[in-house]
C-alpha cells in the first residue's frame, strides 16, 4: 500500500479506490437511510467527504494527465467514468494498474 504513494498514478490510484468506495457509500447506505428511514444526516457527512475525495480525484486526474502524457480521450475516459457506480473499480483494472507497472 505504500508503494503506492510513491508516484502520481499511485497517488491517483488510492484516491480512486476511496472515491469510488464513498460514493458506494452514499448511493447505497446514505440514500437509502435518508429516503426510506428519514436519517438526513449520513447524506451530509458521506456526501461531504464523497466530494472531497471527487476534487481530489480530478486535480489528481489532470497532474497523471499532464506527467504520463495522457491522451485526451484516455482522460476523459477516466473523468467520466468515475460518475458511474464501480467505474473506479473497472477503470483501475483496465487502464491504471498496468499503467503504474
């Protein structure tokens, strides 16, 4: 895991783990418990952090862009797949891991 900290894409890499894994968080436990058990407040602590992380994500999306140079096509790819639910998870898988080795 700390080897991963080593470079931008790794960096890039970890952020993309977390954001995919709160956005996860607050499609599938936050919505649910405020719409169907009225608990607001999940929504707004998940929801922050979920944002947080996504700013983090796409500044680190453009520094990988610009160091790796990055197609445009392969950073829009990248940019619009992390509004999908598991997109992070996929777009690790077929176009960061290799990346990094």
């Amino acid at each position: 895991m700390l080897s991963l900290l080593r470079s931008t894409i790794g960096r890039f890499r970890l952020i993309a783990l977390a954001e995919g894994i709160s956005f996860l968080i607050l499609l599938f436990i936050a919505m649910p418990l405020k719409y169907i058990w009225d608990q607001p407040l999940f929504v707004r602590y998940f929801g922050s952090v979920h944002g947080l992380l996504f700013v983090l994500y796409i500044l680190l999306l453009a520094l990988c862009t610009i160091e790796y140079r990055w197609s445009f096509k392969k950073a829009l790819i990248l940019g619009l797949i992390s509004i999908i639910p598991f997109g992070n998870f996929y777009a690790d898988k077929k176009y960061l891991r290799e990346e990094q080795q």
